[in-house]
C-alpha cells in the first residue's frame, strides 16, 4: 500500500466533509418521524453489536471454567456448560432478531421516503408553467 501524502489527506478530508454536507441536508429533507425511525435503527444496530461483542466473551468464560475444571481434575460436563450454551443461544437470537428489525426500520423508512419525495417532484413538475416551453428555443432543433 503507498504511502498517504498530504494531497490526499486534504482530498480525502474535504471529500468526508462533502458526504457530511449532504447528510445534514438530507436530513433536513426527511420527516420528523422518518428521522426517529432512522436513530432507533442506529440504537437497535448498536444493541446488536453489544450482543454480538457478548458472544466471544461468553466462549471465553466457558473455556475458563473448563480449563480451571481440569486444572483442579473435577469433572466437568454437559450440565456445568448449559448456562453458557443457553446465553450463547439467547445471544444469537436476540442479535438476529434485531438486525432483521433494524432491517425493517432501514428499508421501511428509505422506501417512504422515496415515494414521498417523488410525489413531491411529480407534484411539482405539474404545476410548472408550461408556456414557458413555447417561448424559449428548443434543444436540438
């Protein structure tokens, strides 16, 4: 990979704040409600990825739990793993079934959105005085 030089430091600092710009602008063009629905699919993305950060955490407290089983040589099977598995279990669903919501929410809301911002252009575009047509030159003509 070549290393980043000034320039491109500059051009990719002025290009995030380009998409920075615009995001703020479309915000402004999305409904109250749109918005909310948009930050609950943020806190519900955030959620999963605490779920999902509890995943290895729990693996890594049942592979201690055994390794310090057999440190001290008492058995340790099925039934000392179970309260391990059944979070592990609870875990993926919950992360699953908010990511399928957060899903929702996302698609929901942009395809609301869309069709309300081409009513409104269409709602425009009728309303436009058309005799302006007539009186200007034509393009290509």
């Amino acid at each position: 990979m070549a290393p980043t030089t000034e320039s491109d430091r500059h051009t990719t600092r002025g290009e995030l704040l380009g998409i920075a710009q615009r995001s703020r602008d479309v915000w402004k063009l999305i409904g109250r409600r749109h918005q909310l629905a948009l930050i609950a699919a943020g806190v519900l993305m955030a959620v999963a990825a605490w779920l999902n950060a509890l995943i290895p955490v729990t693996l890594g407290a049942l592979a201690t739990n055994v390794a310090s089983a057999r440190k001290i040589g008492s058995a340790w099977g099925l039934h000392d793993a179970r309260p391990f598995l059944i979070a592990l279990a609870w875990y993926f669903l919950a992360r699953e079934a908010l990511q399928v919501l957060r899903k929702y929410l996302v698609h929901n809301t942009c395809t609301k959105v869309e069709k309300n911002t081409a009513i409104n252009l269409v709602a425009h575009l009728l309303r436009v005085d058309l005799s302006i047509l007539t009186t200007r030159e034509r393009i290509g003509s």
